[in-house]
C-alpha cells in the first residue's frame, strides 16, 4: 500500500466527518443577501470549507462568498483544482434525510456526495496528504470552491474577474478516466398566456428531467366546462442524459392535455419519450460527441401564463446561434414569447497535451486500467476554461443518482478519489 493510500486510510473517519457535516448545510441557491449573492446556506457551506482548510495548515481567501480557495506551495500556483460547494434541491422519494449523511453498508447517501461536496473534501484530504506527508512540489497547487455550479457558474465568472487562474485546472465534476470534450448548452425559457387552470412542475430544475407534474386543467367547448386534475409521476435524471429518466412534464402533455390547444402544441414539440429534439427541428449528432439531447424540464403557470424551460446540448460541430434560431423559431411559430435564451458552445481540449496525458497516466497507474478521453453532454465546471478538464468523480459504468433521490458515494471510492487526486498532484507538480 502506497504512503498516500496508508495516509487516507488512517484519516478515513475525519473524511466522513467532514463530509457529514458539509452535506448537513442544505446550499441550495437562495435569495440574494448583502454580502451573499447565492443566499446564506451556499455562504455557510464556504466559510465552513475554508476555515477547515485554514485549520489544516493552507493560505486560504474568500472571494466576496462567490468562490474561495486553498493554496500550497510554491508563491503562484500552476495547478488549479475546481469543486463546488453548491447543491440542487433535494426534492422527493429519498430513503432517508437528504442533508443528513447516511450509511448504507458501503453506500453513503445524502444531497451532495457525489456533485459535489465529497469529491470537494477528496481534493482537501488529497492535498492535506501531500503536505503532511512531505512530498515536495516544484509548483504550486490552488484548491478553488465555488457556490454556483448548479445555476449557471455566476461564481467562476465573478471569481475569474477578480483573479487570474492556474495555466492548468481540473475538476472532479465529471468522471475518470478523463472528460476533454463537452456539449454546447443552451437554456431557453419561454411563455404564453394561460387562462385554462394550473401546472405545478413541484419544484423542478431547468438541468434536470422532472419527476413530478401536477395539473389541474379546465377546458371549456361549446360553454361546457370539464375539469381535469390530478398528478404524473416520473422519474428524475440529469438533463443530459435523459433517457435514463421518465420526464413527468412530457408524458403529462403527451397524455393528459385534454385538447388545450397551447398543450397541444407543446406535445406535438416535444413527445413523450424523445431525447434528442427532432420534433423541433433539432436532431443533431456528430462523430465525437453523439446525439444531441432536449428537455422540457421546466412547466409552471404563475398569473395567467405558463411558463416553461428548455435545457439542450448540441454536438460540437454546431454553434449555439443555429440552435437558438430554430428552438426559438418554433416556439414563436407555437405562440410562446422568450422570455431568455442563453448557453455556451461546446469545449474541447487536446487529449495530446501535456497536461490531460499526466492525468491519464495517474489513472492508469492507480487504477490499474486503461486510460482514455471520453466527450460527455453535461456540463462540468470547466466548460469555459480554455484548456480545463474533468478528472473524477464518477468511475466509469456507475450510476450515483446524480441530481436524484439517494444520491451517493461509496466510502471505498471516497478514499480513492482523494488518493487519484493526490497522484495527479505529484505527478503534475512534483
């Protein structure tokens, strides 16, 4: 067993202490305080991050509660590794408390664990091992922690505005071996007035397949008035990969619309059980990245329109403005207005560089198996940073429930987490 993997076994408690405690936090996006943009629970999750980084020996700064950081070594840092603090709503169908941590035999379930806050405190106990262990380092390494991965990454932009970052950054936000290519994105919300009842999506998320709908809908013929309600349920999934879920909102409108015409006309955009948007005029795919997805992830009325949200990743061979012009020609075509139609376009770094080569090379090592780059649909935390990839946290095959009911990670892969972290630091910086 190597020094790094003897050293995070010995601290293997602490690990689950702190992690227990950071899943405790419930750092959903909140309203916008003085001093806080994200609200107080994304806030308290950093204080509580870098004051336990202060207590482990590191230079740590609060950038304004947008993001914050842990540095080592040498006076400017070359290597930078990127975690968020921020989790999305728990929502419903969860064993046990979601901001409690809960172990099941090997399993351990909370909002979190996996997206995320344990990756986050793998990174922490990976540096705390290199320095307590006295491995030396020709350059120096940047933990970052950020508050707003999960709406939009408003923290980085603002964090990026105030400090240059490291020539090389990772994040643990994805999976191994290593992610060097992502989907544009593009997040489209629209309305139109609604005078036939009300649509509850109970808390959905525009980068998540909805599990639930209610509705209670009225429709008038001839001044006969019949009324409809009653609730879909589905299954919750992460936006890009939509398959793996039951969309509540589609199969509500596929099936229960009870011939309202603006229902109608949603259903006939978006049916129930299609993922990749041909309906809309989309379809897309390309050699690297696949088929592209599309989710009517959020419907909602509020004082008489409905409201709705499209999440959509494209190929890397398309731009967002083609996307953009047909989604919304669409919906304008269907009597919607666009309320906001924001994205990205896709990232792709050289699989050839330096830079990913070291990472592969430490999962090899490690694991055992072979290394290789893998292009993805969902967005991680460096899709705006020239020359960014993910490394971790998922392992290859395994579903973690991800933005789901019992979301988790097991203690085993916790401790190697941190220990393939710890390997990439050495490797890169030492």
């Amino acid at each position: 067993m190597s020094e790094i993997r003897k050293y995070l076994e010995s601290h293997k408690d602490e690990m689950l202490g702190l992690l227990s405690e950071l899943v405790a936090i419930p750092s959903v996006q909140g309203e916008a305080l003085e001093g806080k943009p994200f609200g107080e629970e994304p806030a308290r999750a950093l204080a509580f991050m870098l004051e336990k980084c202060r207590e482990y020996g590191f230079a740590v700064e609060n950038v304004d509660n947008y993001a914050g950081s842990a540095d080592f070594g040498a006076p400017e840092p070359e290597l930078a590794i990127l975690s968020h603090l921020d989790v999305v709503p728990a929502g419903s169908g969860w064993s046990s408390d979601p901001f409690t941590l809960t172990a099941d035999g090997d399993k351990l379930i909370g909002r979190g664990a996996i997206d995320d806050k344990g990756p986050a405190v793998a990174t922490l106990f990976a540096l705390r091992a290199v320095r307590e262990l006295g491995i030396p380092l020709k350059k120096g390494v940047r933990l970052i922690f950020g508050t707003n991965e999960e709406n939009g990454s408003a923290d980085l932009a603002y964090y990026r505005s105030k400090r240059e970052l490291p020539p090389m950054v990772f994040t643990p936000d994805g999976e191994y071996p290593v992610i060097n290519a992502e989907k544009g994105m593009l997040r489209v919300y629209f309305s139109a007035p609604f005078n036939n009842g009300a649509i509850y999506d109970e808390g959905g998320v525009i980068n998540a397949v909805p599990q639930l709908c209610s509705y209670d809908v009225r429709l008038e013929e001839n001044g006969d008035v019949s009324l409809n309600y009653g609730k879909m349920k589905g299954v919750s999934a992460h936006a890009s990969t939509p398959e793996k879920g039951d969309n509540a909102i589609t199969k509500f409108l596929t099936f229960n619309n009870y011939g309202v015409p603006m229902l109608k006309k949603l259903a006939e955009l978006f049916p129930h059980g299609e993922f990749n948007g041909k309906s809309c005029g989309l379809g897309f795919s390309d050699p690297i990245s696949g088929e592209m997805t599309c989710v009517l992830s959020i419907l909602y009325t509020k004082e008489g329109r409905l409201h709705g949200g499209i999440d959509i990743r494209f190929p890397l061979d398309r731009k967002k403005a083609e996307i953009s012009d047909i989604i919304c020609g669409k919906l304008r075509e269907a009597g919607f207005d666009i309320d906001s139609c924001e994205g990205v376009e896709p990232h792709c770094t050289d699989e050839n560089s330096t830079f990913v080569q070291a990472l592969l090379k430490t999962y090899e090592r490690v694991t055992g198996k072979k290394g290789r780059c893998i292009a993805i649909g969902g967005g991680t935390y460096v899709h705006e940073i020239e020359g960014g990839v993910a490394f971790g946290a998922e392992f290859p095959g395994k579903d973690y429930h991800m933005h789901s009911p019992d979301e988790f990670i097991t203690v085993g892969e916790l401790l190697k987490n941190a220990e393939l972290m710890a390997e990439a630091i050495i490797e890169i910086c030492g």
